[in-house]
C-alpha cells in the first residue's frame, strides 16, 4: 500500500490514487492531443474557470496518444483540493497552513550520482532524428492555440552572479525540433530575472525542464515573492511537505541540473539578445487558455530556448493541464493562501482562522479571509488584514471579509454572508489604480479610463463581517448537534467521501 508519505514521484502519486475510488480514471482510447485531448477532460474534470458545461472530476489517464506509442499523458491531477489534500496528507481546509509551515522549514534539494530514472532513455539533438513534436506528446488545449504547450515543466536555473538556484513554471511551446519559446511575466518570476542578467553579461542559461513529478513539489514551484525571496529555492518547500530533500542530478548536455524521478527532462539553454513571436507556426494570434477563463494573445516578446537534449523514463507520462482549470485554482491558489496566512497570522495571531483562494479567482484573483474579532478593538483589523493580503500576493484584485461561523470554501455561505452582512455604501473599501495581473481583460483603460495602465486595477475589500458591537444580532440559527447515522447510517460514509 502507497501512503501521501510515501509519495515522492508522479507513479507513486498514482498508485496512491488508485487505491481511492473516483480519484484516478484512465483510457485506452486513442485520443489526439491537438485540442481532442482538453476537450476530453473539460467535460470530466477541469472545472475551475473553463467555459461550461464542465466539472470537478477525476484526474484522467491517456494510454493511447496518437503520434506517441511510448508515451501516455495525464491531465488533472490537482485539479480537485480534496485529491491535493490526499496526495499531500493533509485536511483541504488545512493545506495554506502546512504549505506556509512547510516555507518556514525547508529541506534543501541534494544532488545525486547519475544515471537517474529520469535518464533511462536519452535523445541528443545532435541525433539525425531529433525532433520535438515526435518526442513530446504535448497537447495544444484548443484549436486557436500557438502550438503545442508544456504547461507543467518545471523549470530549474542558477542566478550567474550568485549561483543559487530556483524553481518556476512558465508556459512552453513548441517551435522548431529543437527550440522551445519560453514567456517571462516582467517582473513576475525569479528565472525571468536570471535570463535577464544572463544577457546582460552576453552569456545564455542554461536550463532544465522537468516534467511529471512529485506533486508537491508542483505545488512549492507556484510560491512567489515576498514569501519566497530571490535566493529561496521552492524545491524545499516539497522536502519539508515530504521530510526529504527532492533529489536532483546532473544534466548529460548543459551544466545544470534536473529532477532525478521525473518522466521527462527537456535539456537547454535560453539565448540571448532573442525574442520569438510565440505564434509564428499557427498565426492564430493567440497563446493559450489562461487561468482567468480567456485565451491570451500570443507574445512576440518570449525567450529562446536551443534544447540540447530529451531524457526521459522508460514510457514516459507526459504530464499537463488546462490554464484555466481547477488545478491551477490548485498550485496558484493554494501557495498564495499560505502566503497570506503568514503574513497577517505574523501580524495578528490568532485572529485568522482560514483563507481560501476560490476557483472563481483562479486562484490569484481573489481572496476569503475567515476573520475573527475577540474584543472591541479588532473592529476595523479585518480591513487591515485585507490590506496585508494585498501586500502578500499583489495579483489580487477582490478580498472577501467574512466571520468564523461562516465557511470561506462554500461560496454560497459567502454569498449569504455578503447578502445578510453586507451594505456597499459602508463595506466596500477601493484602491485605486494599483498594479495587478495583465490577463484580467478588465485591468485596461479601455474598459475603465480610471485607470492608467493595461495591467492596473481597482482592488477592492468586500466586508462582510458583522459589527463587533451587534453580534448578538446577527446570530445563525442554532440547531441540536447529533449523528445521523443512528436514523441513516449511509450518511458517515456520504460525508467522508464528499
């Protein structure tokens, strides 16, 4: 039997799930991974942002790929916070706590002897038959796609000047049979910072890209600053969730280093002084399907990466998901709950018993803080929490106030706080014009003149809290508290599943 603590690579993550029913489905039918593949899973688990009709389902498991014999492709993995919770042994509602525990106790990444399992089959782009397309089963989420995308590469770099070391993952398309285009959010990403100073200094960076691993350590590559500095490796955030350190090995091409376990491990270095037009194959004008519902426009400002080399296990899993699913409400949302947690649980401890980034964010939009006021004078701290929230992750745009009775992952309890605790002309709380996120089509002058810049905001605080002074007002009704189970004794087991 696999336990979560037992879990420290993609096929043990697997054999984990397949011991819980509903958690892990998987098909022998041919499926094309350009656009056929998502469109499978939109209807069977994306959830999240994706248009409807979809739903929060299993993760799904492809074993017959066109074009790939070898290779099988998996999508949704974290796409559900109850199979985050499992795979990571942890409450749903308990996992921002453990990841920002876990940030405060890192276990560093160690390096070890080579060969590694992600080394048992080696394809050299010197090789006459090098190609990309043949060897990725990459899939291109929707028809209007610039190519074919690597969503969950981990990407893994050194700074040039420091030498340290940093995990983040950026969307990769493929370009040519041995070049990637890599897009870097300005000022986003600490490897965007590091090819940056690479080209300063005329020198490439060379990079790793490993692709179907251990998920938590997917989930510590999404931290961002202030929570993980410049010089904070996110791969100990994973050792500390594991109580390991996540061992690497030495690349065979370029003087870097990769996942050991991973399925795939894509070889190269970014070029200088270079710069793509991500949808120079297709010309559709667009990028991919992003995590706020809408597919971005293709960049004509991405990286270059000159790939060196492909590593992967024997019959590889190719590991993906769609922008705007629930597994990035998952690995974006969930390292910016912990990010919050700490700093205001820093500021005022014990006064914030849970945060929640929903799916209807994306899991960087917005945010529900479940705050309580003990005394008279934390009236007012629960806007000052809201405040640090927006400090700790500034791509968020809305923060939602609520009380310890009602619960921030039911959107409909939040709603009825917001209907029966709320008035706009004295809870809502406006900043203007600050920065936010580029990929809200709203954040532009064009759809408010109020703000100055495309990527600029309005961020409001929505609080529902009641009054200090008038909760006996506003009490729930109180219900007697028993067990079902003497009069339905299926209710336990209904629960426990749900």
């Amino acid at each position: 039997m696999t336990s979560e603590n037992q879990v420290d690579s993609l096929r043990s993550a697997l054999a984990l799930l397949r011991q819980h029913p509903g958690q892990l489905a998987e098909t022998d039918v041919p499926v094309h991974p350009h656009a056929e593949l998502a469109g499978v899973y939109r209807h069977i688990g994306a959830g999240g942002t994706v248009a409807r009709p979809t739903t929060e389902g299993p993760a799904l498991l492809f074993h017959s790929v066109e074009g790939h014999p070898d290779s099988s492709v998996l999508i949704g993995l974290l796409a559900s916070r109850e199979r985050v919770g499992l795979l990571l042994g942890c409450a749903p509602s308990e996992l921002g706590k453990k990841l920002f525990s876990s940030v405060d106790n890192p276990i560093p990444p160690v390096l070890v002897d080579g060969p590694a399992a992600c080394q048992e089959v080696v394809h050299r782009a010197s090789d006459p038959d090098f190609d990309l397309h043949t060897l990725l089963p990459a899939p291109t989420n929707t028809p209007d796609d610039a190519g074919p995308y690597i969503t969950l590469g981990m990407c893994y770099a050194t700074h040039p000047d420091t030498g340290v070391h940093d995990v983040t993952i950026h969307r990769l398309c493929i370009q040519g049979k041995d070049e990637l285009s890599i897009f870097f959010t300005p000022g986003a990403r600490h490897i965007g910072a590091m090819a940056e100073r690479a080209e300063e200094l005329g020198q490439t960076l060379p990079i790793s890209v490993s692709i179907g691993v251990d998920p938590a350590i997917e989930i510590g590559a999404c931290f961002e600053a202030p929570t993980t500095p410049l010089g904070y490796d996110e791969l100990s955030v994973a050792g500390a969730l594991r109580g390991k350190p996540v061992e690497l090995v030495s690349c065979l091409t370029v003087d870097q280093r990769a996942i050991a376990n991973a399925e795939y491990v894509i070889e190269g270095e970014v070029i200088p002084h270079v710069r793509v037009q991500e949808d120079q194959n297709s010309h559709t004008g667009y990028a991919m399907p992003e995590f706020p519902g809408y597919t971005g426009p293709a960049s004509d400002q991405c990286w270059k990466i000159k790939v060196t080399a492909v590593t992967t296990r024997r019959h590889p899993i190719m590991q993906t998901c769609i922008g705007p699913s629930e597994e990035h409400v998952s690995m974006a949302g969930i390292p910016t709950e912990a990010s919050i947690w700490g700093m205001i649980d820093k500021a005022m401890p014990g006064r914030l018993r849970n945060v929640y980034c929903p799916s209807f964010g994306g899991g960087k939009f917005a945010a529900i803080l479940q705050f309580e006021k003990k005394t008279a004078s934390d009236e007012g701290r629960q806007r000052q929490a809201a405040l640090l929230a927006f400090s700790a992750f500034s791509e968020l745009k809305h923060v939602f106030l609520v009380d310890p009775d009602v619960d921030c992952f039911d959107i409909s309890d939040v709603m009825w706080a917001m209907t029966t605790r709320f008035q706009s002309d004295v809870d809502v709380i406006s900043i203007p014009d600050v920065r936010c996120h580029p990929l809200d089509p709203s954040n532009d002058p064009q759809y408010s003149s109020h703000l100055s810049a495309h990527g600029m905001a309005r961020k409001t605080i929505f609080d529902c809290t009641v009054p200090f002074d008038q909760k006996d007002r506003f009490r729930r009704s109180r219900f007697m508290d028993v067990d079902p189970e003497h009069w339905v004794p299926s209710t336990r087991e209904e629960r426990t599943e749900s």
